[in-house]
C-alpha cells in the first residue's frame, strides 16, 4: 500500500500542470480566476488547443482520438485542469454523449458525431429533465411519435444547461406511452436548429443565465440519430450516471476555492489584523480541509477499485462521492463569501458578463455571492444528495 | 498509487482476522474481562507465538519488522473486537518509546522481552493537569551521582497496573510546560517509592494512577539523551494516533454493521425500521463517516514516516480530528438508531460507543488538534497572489 503517486503518474501531473501554464489564453484564465461568465468561444478555443495536444476525450478509446487512460492518468488530468485552473473537457460532450455514442451508436454515427464532439463542432445539451420529471425522470412525458423515416417529437424540457449555447441535444423521449415507464423511453440526438425548436432562457439567483428551457413542437427527428434500439434508451442514460459520477466530483474546484480563499485572506483586514491571522477563520478552513483531504483520498480508493474492472460500469460508491463532494464545493463558496463579506455585496453582472473592465471594490469580490448562489445546485442537479442517499442506503447498505 | 495490501500484509490480516473471530467474540470478552488483569494472559501468550506483539520492531530485537500498515491492520482488527489487552500500551507506547528513543543496549535488553510477551509496558507521562499538552511535565528527575531520582504523579496510565516497566517522563530542566528539559525513564514498576493505584477505565480498560517517591534511576535507564525527550514523545505520540485511527475505524465499521442489521431485523408499524427513509439516510451518513475516517486512517499510517516533521504533525492532527469527528458521529447514530435497547450494557453496540468515545480523549481531542493544525496553517496552501 502506497498513496503517493508513481514517477510516471508525477510526470504526467508534471507534464498537465506545465501545458496549462503555456497553452492556456491568460484572458480565459484571468476570466476563471475573477469568476466571470466565459463566452461560448472561450470553451471552443480550449476545447481545441486541449484536442490539437491529443487530450480533448483522454479517457475515450484511442480508436476515437482519445488516450484510453486509466482512472488514475484522467483523475490526475482532471485535477491540474481544475487547480490551474482551466476548464475541463465538458462534462455533457465528452464525459456523457460521447461515451454513450462509442458504446450503443452505429458505426456511421460514431463516425459523424466522435469527432466533432471531440472539438465541440458540436455541442450538445442534455435534454433530460421536464417539468413534471425531476428526480423520477422515468416519469418524462415528451413524446416520440414514429413517421416514416422521422419521429416527431412533441415536450418539454427544462433545466437545460448551455441550450443557447448548444446546436444539438440528447434527449430522452417517450416512444411507447403503453410500457412500463423505464420501458418506453428512447435516446435521440436532436439537432437544434430543427424548425418547432424554441429555447427560452431561466434566469437564475444573481441574475444568470445559464439554463434554459426547451419547447419541442413536432419536430422532425431522423430516426438515423436514435442511438441504440428503440425503447431502450433509459439503459443506455443509466449506463453512464454511475460512471460519470467519479468525474463530476471535480473536487480540484473545491480546492482552489479553499486555496484561494486563503490567499484572499491575508488581504482582508479583521479589527486591524489580516482575516488569515484570525483563530476562529483558520479553524473553519481547517475543518474542511480536512475532509478534503479524506475526500481526495477516498475517490483515489475508488478509482484505484476500479482500475481493477476497467471499462465503464455502474459503482454504487461514486455516490458516496457525489454527496461528500458536492457538500464540500458549496462549503467552498461560502467560506469565499465569507472572506469577502460587505464586499460582496454589490451586484455587478455586468463586470461578470465583462460589458465593462471596472468592478465596484476588488475584482475578486465580485463573483463570490453569484458563484455561492450557483453551487447550490451541486447538491440538486445530477441526482440530488436526497437521491444519493437512497441509492447508497439502496445498493450498498441493503436497505 | 496502491491501495493493495502485499501478499505477506494479506495473510497477516487473515490470520489476525481469524484469531479474533475465533477467540474473541462478544461473550469471549466478557469471561476475560472478569480476569484478575482485566485482559488474557493466555491469549497474550498466542499473540506473541504469532509474532504480533513484536509487529512493529526490527527483526534483530526479534520483531517482525512491519510498518505502519501492519499495525494499521492489527488496530483495525483488534477496535473491530473491542480488545482488551495492553497492546497500546506495551507495544505502541512503552515499545513506541524504547525503539524510538532507546539505545541500541536498551533497545537490545527490553524489546525481544516484549514481543515474546514476558514484559508489559506502560507510558507514564500524563499528570492531573497536562490535558492534552504533551510539554506540560511537572514530575522531577534530578541528578544523583551517575543517576536520577524521580518525584511526582502521573494519571490515568493506561495499563500501568500491571506493567512491568513504566517509561515515564520527567523534567530535568526548565519551566512546567517548556518542550526543552524532559527525560524518559525506565522504571521498573516494583522499584521502591513507586505506588500503583489501579482501575478500571468506561470501556472496561484498565489504568493506574501513579506516584512516585523518591525513585531512584540507573543511568543507564535513560531513554535518549536526558532534556532532549520531547522529540520523541512526539513521535511516540504520533504512531499511537495513528493506531488508535485504525482502532477507531474498526469500531466504526462495526456500529455501522450491527446498526444497519438491526434495521433490518427491528419491526415497527408492521414493516422493518430500515424501511423508514430517515433511518436509511442517517445510516448512509453513518457509512460516509466510516469510509472518509478509514481514507484518512490510511493517510496517519502513511504519514508516520514522513521525514518533514510539521507536514507529519498537521497531518496527524488532521487524521485525529477527523477520527474524533467522525466516530462521536457513528457512536451517537448507532445509539440512537437502535432506541433502548442500544443503551443496554447487554448490548454490544454501546460498548463500541464508549471505546471510541474514550479514544476520542487519548492524546488529544477533536478542539486540541483543529486548533494545532489551525495554528500551524492548515493542510492547503494558499494560492499564490494573481
Ligand atoms: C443548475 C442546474 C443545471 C441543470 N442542468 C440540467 C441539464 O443540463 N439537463 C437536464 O436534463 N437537467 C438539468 N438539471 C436538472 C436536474 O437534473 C434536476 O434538478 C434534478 O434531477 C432534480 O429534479 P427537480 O429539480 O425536479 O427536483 P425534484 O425531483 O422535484 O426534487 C425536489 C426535492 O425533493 C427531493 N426528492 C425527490 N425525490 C425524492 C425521494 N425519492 N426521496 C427523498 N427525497 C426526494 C429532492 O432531493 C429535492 O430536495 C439542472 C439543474 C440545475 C439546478
């Protein structure tokens, strides 16, 4: 037993850590570190620069331009991306339509779609939620009615992250009304410029907007971008929720909040004396940096579990995980809020939307109660921790 | 990055895993806790066949030359049974501080005699108001001729009713509470002036309290160099944390276990309670403690040797809070998610709430280490200014 890295996995480390440094744009760093919003160019430009260096999919099959890397190499990557910081490959692109696509897609659609994901040619959505399925997804209602070589696909859905910035959108939609409800669900690639598209935009706290909602009035849908068989399709979204969860812990984040925070500290003055010298402060982080710490070294558990059984698969543990991390992201932004205090308080969403260089106070206040006001949703959005708890007490526990 | 235990590792748990299941078993433990020690001495004998109580010494002291995680293993094994024997106190701290501190003679003469199981030990260093201060040494070592005369009183000293050697620690120079100016002494628990008050401890443990009176010290009975002892009280403080977190994940392990059973075997309302969504969310919480304190046992085993001696000792300090926390966490639920019954001395599940509550309190709490760690900067550094 031995939880230090290895000389080669240090080298990769080494090797991610160095190419940020050179190859990431300042302004979409400058822009990550002051928590503004970054324009759909930004994640295209990195997107690229990432797939020109052979690292748009690592953890794809090499067949598809990835580097078929282990858990350990893609957990490495992904925490120098997060602590560089620089944005991660996104999670809906690469992390979930793709994967899905490389294991139930045909031949033709592999080769359509792999690579254009790869470099976000195509951008895709996840059209899972509506309004009347949240947490019981199964229940969706948007219907898919067979037309000759078309289906037609008539709903709603919501929530949905990037819409406006997306052209195509995976959905789960509902081709057998008559089925058991987890029966009748099909998996298709909707191209979002199809007329009957209406995007709306869903403001949230703060006033941002980076979800949506998805009007579909029968629009036509070539039954060519169905993945996989008909009434499939919950097995095929299912397949991935398990094994993306190691990926959506993305607690390098939670870390670089902590990290800078500290930082931050040292610059805020309490009673005449740096917050970072303040006995009660340094115990609060403390505490969390400490279950940090447990964190890291339980994902690393779990990773090295499953280096064991490579290939995806669904692990009831990447729920554990789901519920530590997430808490441990929002505790992350509060304590950045915490830092900043009054500052704080001066909403500027056009300093975050960069309509203007000045900010009120320091540049770095800016962002923190609209960045705290987004990471509530960590313990909400892909399977709430109320969900998490049931698989867990479910799977695991046996109760 | 290895998680894997190496083969020998592997069939040391398994043989320890064994001997427990067979030996050690909930009213097994009662019959020896009725012994005139408190703990086998039979079963000690068979620990030492096994090589156990010489886990962590050098084979050339007849040890078994294992690391951290061999007694990572050990401790995990012995919280899941609830043991009773002084192994802590023998083998981590009294042997703790003979390998750590002693001479190559001393090390020599007193370590096989451990690990064949014909000397027991004992670390006589906290006193009525230390608390948690391990530099807070108010005993007396003074100079005579070639030797030393100790004078004071130490309590709660685990296992020092019945050891045979105490290490006990004494101030040679210095204020009360200054790190500069300790000794450790090796005194043999017959030596004339030293006075034994034995009892039991909550969690069916023994300890003494322990004055001593004029005690006179060999010189060859120092530990180290006389004044400079404090550097390896910490060490000897630091490895016994570590096995108290895997001590403490056992138990936990073992809360979780009983209490997720009962929940399934406990009928109300006509359906079991585990069925109740309450119930299942706080052992699902019960299971995230376990598994986040068994990371961070891990991490107190791998920071042990770790050369740097303020990232060892934030570290350390971190894996204490975290196990602190973590066990009063599980201790409480498996309480409460058993109803009456859980609060019977009949029951098992109490007696692990007790032992973790104890190790909660032995070389310092959950407030003592987040406060050092908190004083010394944390475990994340800050970012640097951009
Ligand atoms: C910022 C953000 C981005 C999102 N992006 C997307 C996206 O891109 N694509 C997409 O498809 N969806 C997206 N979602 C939607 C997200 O997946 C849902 O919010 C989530 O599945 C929960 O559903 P709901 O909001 O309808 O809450 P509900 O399911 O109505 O839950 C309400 C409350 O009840 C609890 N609850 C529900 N069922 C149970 C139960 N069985 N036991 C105990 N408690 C229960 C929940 O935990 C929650 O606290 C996003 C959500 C957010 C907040």
């Amino acid at each position: 037993m031995d939880l230090r890295f290895t000389p080669e996995e240090i080298a990769l480390r080494d090797e991610v850590r160095a190419f940020c440094k050179t190859a990431q744009p300042e302004s979409i760093r400058r822009k990550l570190i002051l928590g503004q919003h970054l324009a759909r160019e930004d994640y295209v430009t990195w997107q690229r620069i990432l797939d020109a260096k052979g690292w748009g999919a690592p953890h794809w099959p090499r067949e598809w331009g990835g580097k078929g890397w282990s858990a350990v190499q893609l957990y490495i990557f992904n925490e120098e991306l997060q602590r560089a910081p620089a944005l991660l490959p996104d999670l809906h692109n690469t992390g979930q339509v793709g994967p899905v696509i490389i294991a139930f897609g045909t031949e033709k659609q592999k080769r359509r779609f792999l690579p254009r994901i790869r470099n976000l040619d195509y951008w895709f959505c996840q059209g899972f939620s509506e309004p009347g399925a949240g947490s019981d997804l199964a229940s969706l209602k948007t219907s898919a009615v067979r037309d000759g070589d078309d289906y037609v696909v008539n709903g709603e859905k919501t929530w949905t992250t990037y819409a406006h910035m997306a052209d195509w959108m995976f959905a789960l939609v509902r081709t057998d009304p008559t089925a058991k409800k987890q029966k009748g669900i099909s998996y298709l690639l909707i191209d979002l410029k199809t007329p009957g598209v209406t995007i709306r935009p869903i403001i949230t706290m703060g006033g941002v907007h980076r979800i949506n909602e998805v009007f579909l009035d029968n629009v036509r849908v070539p039954v060519e971008n169905r993945i996989g068989e008909d009434n499939r399709g919950w097995e095929y979204a299912k397949y991935l929720m398990g094994n993306s969860r190691t990926n959506v812990v993305r607690l390098g984040l939670a870390r670089a909040h902590v990290e800078r925070a500290k930082q931050l500290a040292t610059h805020v003055m309490v009673n005449g004396t740096p917050l970072s010298e303040n006995e009660r402060f340094r115990e609060k982080l403390a505490a969390v940096e400490i279950e940090l710490k447990a964190i890291e070294i339980t994902i690393m558990r779990i990773v090295a579990e499953r280096m064991k059984n490579p290939g995806y698969q669904q692990d009831p543990k990447s729920s554990i995980l789901k519920l530590k991390a997430s808490e441990l992201h929002q505790i992350a932004t509060e304590i950045l809020l915490e830092v900043a205090g009054p500052l704080a308080m001066p909403a500027q969403p056009e300093f975050l939307e960069l309509e203007t260089d000045l900010s009120i106070g320091p540049g770095w206040a800016a962002s923190a109660a609209p960045t705290y006001f987004m990471n509530r949703s960590w313990t909400i959005a892909g399977g709430s921790s109320e969900i998490q708890r049931n698989i867990i007490a479910k799977r695991i526990l046996g109760l | 990055m290895d998680f894997d235990l190496s083969e020998e590792q592997r069939l040391l748990k398994e043989s320890i895993d064994r001997l427990m299941r067979d030996r050690y078993g909930f009213e097994q433990r009662k019959v020896y806790a009725r012994q005139p020690d408190g703990w086998s001495r039979e079963l000690w004998r068979q620990y030492a066949d096994l090589g156990l109580l010489g886990l962590p010494f050098d084979p050339q002291y007849g040890g078994f030359g294992g690391g951290p995680v061999e007694t990572m293993i050990l401790m995990e094994a012995f919280g899941k049974a609830l043991v009773l024997d002084p192994y802590f106190a023998t083998v981590i701290l009294a042997g703790g501080c003979i390998r750590i501190a002693g001479s190559e003679a001393q090390k020599t003469a007193l370590l096989p005699k451990i690990a064949e199981g014909k000397l027991l030990g004992a670390f006589a260093h906290s006193e009525r108001d230390s608390r948690y201060d391990l530099a807070d040494v108010q005993t007396t070592a003074r100079k005579d001729g070639a030797g030393w005369v100790l004078d004071g009183e130490k309590t709660v000293v685990i296992h020092g009713d019945c050891a045979d050697k105490l290490i006990v620690s004494a101030r040679v120079s210095g204020g009360p509470r200054d790190e500069d100016g300790i000794g450790l002494f090796v005194v043999d628990g017959k030596a004339a002036g030293v006075s034994r008050k034995g009892y039991p401890t909550q969690d069916s443990l023994r300890a003494a309290d322990i004055a001593l009176k004029g005690v006179k010290i060999a010189a060859g009975d120092v530990l180290g160099e006389p004044g400079k002892a404090y550097a390896h009280i910490e060490r000897v403080a630091q490895s016994a944390i570590a096995s108290l977190c895997a001590e403490a994940v056992g138990g936990m392990q073992e809360m979780l276990d009983i209490t997720v059973e009962y929940l399934k075997t406990r009928q109300q309302f006509g359906v079991p309670i585990g069925s109740f969504q309450a119930l299942q969310h706080r052992a699902v919480d019960m299971l995230v403690a376990t598994e986040q304190a068994r990371s961070m046992a891990m991490f107190a085993a791998m920071m042990i040797d770790e050369k740097d001696p303020v990232e060892r000792s934030k570290a350390i300090s971190a894996c204490k809070v975290h196990i602190g926390k973590s066990a009063r966490y599980v201790g409480q639920q498996s309480i409460q998610l058993h109803g009456a019954i859980g609060m019977t001395q009949e029951y098992k599940v109490g007696h692990y709430f007790i032992r973790s509550t104890m190790i909660e309190m032995l070389f310092g709490d959950t407030d003592h280490h987040l406060a050092a760690l908190a004083k010394a900067g944390g475990l994340i550094a800050p970012a640097s200014a951009a």
